[in-house]
C-alpha cells in the first residue's frame, strides 16, 4: 500500500516508477534568501541529483530551517541562533525517518547546519555524507579591505564611539564577493573541518572556497561516498566513534577553532550514542596538542592560506601520530590511507609537530567552584597573556545593562564583569554578549578587567581574562547564580581554573537566583524558545534536546552517562 501512494505522489513529480526501486536519498538543502551563506546550494543540488541518478540512487530534495548568525539573531537577542541547531535536527528525523529513506547527504554551510546534520546522522544512523559547501571570498582577500567579521567588530566599536556612517556601509558593501558561510576559522569552517575529520566528508574537502573547482570536485565524489555507503552498508556510528570525537578535538586544538566545536561535538557524540566528556577531552588534550596554525580571527593567516597550504587533510597528516588513523571513513578509506594522500606542511601557514607556533591552548577548559561543570575562554595565537586574573565581582543581567555601566565609568580596571542568566534556560537559548566586551575594549579597559558569562562570546573577542559558558548556568543553581557584587573571583587560565573566593557554606545558604527580568514563561502563546528552555539538556551534555520533568530551575549537572541518548533512537 505504501509503496503505491508513494508511485501516485512521485509520478507527477516526474521520478520514472522503474527507478522506485533505487535506494532513495534526501538531499538535505538548507538554502533560503536570508543569508549568502546559502546562495549557491541550490546550484549543488541540481548536479547531486545529476551525479546521483547516474549511480542508481534516487535524490529526493527535502528542506529544513537554517539560521544566520548575522540575520536570524536579530529577533530576541540572538537566542534562536543556537536552538535552531536543534530545529534542524528534528526536521531532518521528521522527514527522513518519517519518509523511510535509505541514506542522506547533507548540504552543510553556516554555523548550525553543519553540527545539526552530524547530530542527525548520529541518531538515525542511516548511510549519510555532509558536503561542507565551501566559504565567500571576502574583500579581505582580495583587495585587502573587509570581511564579514570585521564589519561585526567595527559596526560594534562604531555603536560604541560613533564615526562616519557612509564609510561603515562602503565597508559592510564590499566585504562579501560571493556565496558561502563567514570567511576565518569561526564556527562555520571549524565544523566544515569536524566533518572531515570525522570521516563524515571526502577527503580535501574543508576549508574550500565556495564556487570553486574542489568545492564542485568535493560534491561530485561526495555523490560517489554515497553509493559507496550504501552499497557497503556503512552508517554513521560506524564512522563517528569515540576514537574519531577525540580526533577532532585534537585538530580543533591545533588550529585555534571556535569555541562553539565543543558544545557541537558533545551534542554529535550524544546523538551518535556515544559516553564521552568533550569538555574534559579539549580541557586534558589541550596540555599537550600543540598549535600547528594561527588563522583569522586567532591569528593573522587568511582561511584562503589554510586551505591552499592542505586545509584539514594536511593537518591530519602533521597530527597523525596524536591521532587513531586505523579507524574507516565513509568512502572506505581508513584515516591512514586518507593521510598517506594528503601534502606535507609547508612550515608557514601549516606548521609540523616539531615546530609549532606555541605550545599553549588556544582554547582553554576551565573548571572550579564557580564552573564545576565546565567554561571556556579563547586566546589569540600567539598569546602574550596575561593568564591570569583575580578581582571584585561586578553584576550585570543584560548587555545593555552592562554597555550603559562602562559608559556612565561605574567599571574600573582590576574588576571581574559578570554577565548572568544568559545561559540554555537563562536565556533561554543562550544570549550573545559580545557587545559588552567590545564597549569594554572602547573604554580602554581590554586586558585590564576580567569577564565571566554563562552566554556566549564572539571569536573575535580573544583578549584579556575573557571566560564564557559557565555552566551549572544561574538559572539552573549554578554559583554564578549566587555570587554578589564584590565578591572575589580568581581565573588561572594555565591552571584551568575558575573559582569565586567565598566560604561554599556562605555560598550556598544565599537565596536562588531569580533574574530580574523574570524570564519565565508566562501566560500568553507558548512560542519556540519556552519548548527549548523546557527540553534543553546542560552544556556538558552538548545541549540536546530531551523533555525532562521540572526543567526550569533544575539543576544542570547532570554526567555525561546521563547524557548518552541512544536506545530509543530509530534506526533504518
């Protein structure tokens, strides 16, 4: 029965009822008019499909939400950006197992979709490939202007001190020349890396300029993986194993990448069914993988230079012998035979083993008795410091609230800015507070006061004691919830510490917190962002979704046993 309501609905479609019998594949596209992140990805889809019938498959283009961080961040202060990651996952499921497709490829460009395909491939475990769709050539490349992250962090100086409007829109007009996510090892080409190290992309195909010949040489061999997958029967738990997670925390230490991989990354190996604590992968790890590049916006190499220096598949080889190079990718090969075709370092862009640029973290877990779960901090490359950081605490619940503070001079240098209650539940969806920083630095107060969030901060801001993520959150019991003005907190970022100096007795009898705003759900419609806040599981599980009962207020320390989803997922 089924198989005739699906020849009754494909017919008019034009798919020929002989080839119903073909494995069938969604292509999952994320392209809309929002963003250039996914101006080319109709394009891509036209030749998969191509490349795809002529290898016995039958491509079925199925769509899904896909954020912008510049664009779709603007509604309730950014906090959809990182539950969409979430929404696109469960579109993914809703249409793939609901339809009972065989296998997926998956068109990954932009900072959430990336994540959000591997964290589906994990949990319907059905033969899936993720062709990292490349990034946009950026007039930083080529004529030595702008790119995208640079109009973010002028148009946040320009807020803060003013300037010449006409000057700031002839920049923001001339950073992007064409399709693909953010130019620089931000989040988008980190993840397009993850991939790839994963074994969950071809070969060679991260960092790769959008449009370009290996962009298009990556789809069409991406088709090629697929067939393989599934003519071999190679699923996705097959290739993200525990060994692959620890690999990629091994690469993104080496390059400097975003902060935002380890949240992905816990979340990809949840889904995958996988027990692994990320967080303290990248925060023992991090003592002694050495830093092999320093790309924009750690450093100052272009993303161009990485990928015309080997991209991931070079630093795969330079890493080779930190990492588990017998596990299989999804073309079959296994990661050795990957490395043994991949181009040596050229010592400048891609440093070897033995020489690298510093043998410091670039990106630093913290922990202690105000973090007992775990924050982050991000550090430039190389980093002059300083590492360390102790002072009064100074509260603030809303970057404007602090933007008016650093304004009116009521923050002095030797302070620790505290910025809480924007955490999962806090937010809920986790705020983006990196205009408080960069009012910070417009005062003259970089690297002369500390900063502690349980939001989230832009890459770009990568200098100072700078530490975010704190997690237990406020909102869930977390000591950042019950510290008061004054309080002391001290940072060791060698050590990988972070502590507020208050007797725990003391702490712990203060009253919950409650955030002034009172950001409970109230009466009215119940919209996306209060199903997340009831759903949404702590970072040290990566921020998946799981209905639990009293989610509002509850504690966020759950282990990563806990975290482990995995039995009930449906697997085709």
């Amino acid at each position: 029965m089924r198989s005739l309501a699906r020849r009754a609905e494909w017919k008019p479609l034009g798919i020929n009822p002989e080839h119903l019998d073909r494995p069938k594949v969604a292509i999952v596209n994320t392209s809309n008019d929002l963003a250039a992140c996914f101006a080319h990805l109709d394009e891509i889809v036209v030749v998969l499909k191509e490349e795809l019938r002529s290898l016995g498959v039958l491509p079925l283009e199925i769509r899904t939400s896909a954020p912008s961080d510049f664009i779709t961040s603007v509604g309730q202060a950014g906090r959809y950006v990182l539950p969409a990651r979430d929404l696109i996952t469960n579109d993914i499921e809703v249409m793939v197992e609901g339809a009972q497709l065989d296998g997926m490829i998956c068109l990954s460009s932009c900072d959430k979709t990336t994540p959000a395909h591997l964290m589906a491939a994990g949990r319907l475990n059905v033969p899936t490939v993720v062709i990292p769709c490349g990034y946009q050539h950026s007039g930083l490349a080529e004529d030595g202007g702008a790119d995208i992250e640079e109009v973010f962090l002028q148009a946040s100086y320009h807020s803060i001190r003013g300037g010449d409007q006409a000057e700031m829109e002839a920049m923001a007009d001339a950073a992007i020349r064409g399709p693909g996510v953010c130019a620089g090892l931000a989040t988008a080409n980190s993840m397009h890396m993850i991939a790839e190290v994963l074994g969950m992309a071809v070969s060679g195909a991260a960092p790769v300029r959008a449009n370009s010949e290996r962009m298009w040489d990556s789809v069409r061999r991406s088709a090629a993986a697929m067939a393989h997958a599934l003519r071999h029967d190679v699923r996705p738990r097959d290739v993200i194993t525990a060994d692959a997670v620890h690999d990629a925390v091994t690469v993104m230490l080496s390059v400097g990448a975003s902060v935002n991989t380890i949240k992905h990354l816990q979340a990809i190996a949840v889904e995958a069914g996988l027990d692994i604590d990320v967080w303290e992968a990248f925060r023992t790890q991090g003592r002694r993988v050495p830093l092999l590049a320093s790309i924009r916006p750690n450093g100052p190499h272009l993303v161009e230079d990485l990928e015309d220096a080997g991209g991931a598949a070079t630093i795969l080889r330079e890493l080779a012998s930190l990492l588990s190079t017998d596990r299989i990718t999804v073309t079959g090969q296994t990661l050795a035979e990957r490395i043994g075709a991949a181009a040596p370092a050229d010592g400048t862009v891609i440093r070897s083993l033995g020489d690298p640029y510093s043998t410091q973290p670039s990106i630093v877990v913290l922990r202690g008795s105000l973090a007992a779960t775990g924050s982050v901090s991000k550090r430039p490359i190389p980093d002059p410091g300083p590492y360390t950081f102790t002072g009064p605490a100074r509260i603030f619940h809303s970057r404007e609230e602090g933007i008016e503070a650093v304004a009116a001079g009521r923050v002095q240098a030797g302070d620790v800015v505290v910025l809480r209650g924007l955490g999962l539940e806090g937010g809920p969806g986790m705020g983006f507070v990196s205009g408080l920083i960069f009012a910070l630095e417009g005062a003259g107060l970089a690297g002369k006061v500390g900063f502690v969030t349980d939001g989230q901060y832009s890459g770009l801001a990568n200098s100072g004691v700078m530490v975010g993520e704190v997690s237990p959150e406020a909102a869930t019991g977390g000591a950042i919830g019950l510290i008061q003005d004054g309080d002391p907190i001290a940072i060791d970022l060698q050590a990988g510490t972070i502590d507020v100096l208050v007797d725990p007795a003391v702490l712990q009898a203060r009253p919950p917190f409650r955030h002034p705003e009172d950001r409970q759900p109230d009466a009215g419609p119940v919209g996306y962002l209060d199903l997340y806040r009831s759903a949404v599981q702590p970072l040290a599980c990566g921020a998946v979704l799981c209905p639990r009962p009293g989610a509002v207020g509850a504690a966020g320390t759950a282990g990563q046993g806990a975290c482990a989803a995995d039995a009930g997922r449906p697997a085709s």
